[in-house]
C-alpha cells in the first residue's frame, strides 16, 4: 500500500466532487512491489472519479491536454506510465484546455 498525494486543477477537480486535494492509499496490483502511475491511473478511475470519465483518461493514460506531475517533475521525463510511485509522493493532475 502506498500512501500519495493528489491534487487536480485546470478544472480537472470538477470531474473528482470539486475537491483538488486528495490523500489516498493506493495497493500494489497482484503482489507487485511497486505502484506505477499505470495503476494510480486505474484506482483513480475506480475510486476517485466522479464523473465523465472521458475527460480524465482515454485508453490507459490521461487524456492529451492533462499535464501530469510526480513530485513537480513531468512525467515525460519519469516515464510516463511505467513511473512508480512511492509513499508520500505528489501526483498533480493539471488540465491546459480551456473552452471559450
């Protein structure tokens, strides 16, 4: 079990009950000494989101747009999502579309 801490902006927060601030703890999946951001991404659909799911993920990962930060590096440089995880790491989830 991994303890993290989530936050979503950008109007992402809408999608989790308007809350842009979560702690959660997060099981490694089948025995697996690691949690990777592959399966944060698969709690968060599970037990986090609230609504229209398609907004957050398409496919396995989060949806272009969605700026994702692990302890204030971006995840591209981590990656992506074979990026583990660790007990009191940062997640930020940040959306950079806007509608007009």
């Amino acid at each position: 079990m991994v303890e993290i801490n989530l936050e979503f902006s950008g109007g992402l927060e809408l999608l989790f009950g308007d809350v842009k601030q979560h702690k959660v703890q997060v099981p490694a999946k089948d025995g697996a000494i690691q949690v990777l951001i592959s399966d944060l991404l698969v709690w968060i659909r599970g037990n986090l989101l609230k609504e229209r799911p398609e907004m957050f993920l398409k496919g396995d990962s989060v949806r272009p747009g969605i700026l994702v930060l692990i302890n204030d590096c971006d995840w591209e440089l981590c990656g992506r999502l074979a990026s583990p995880v660790e007990d009191g790491d940062t997640v930020v989830f940040i959306s950079t579309l806007h509608g007009g």
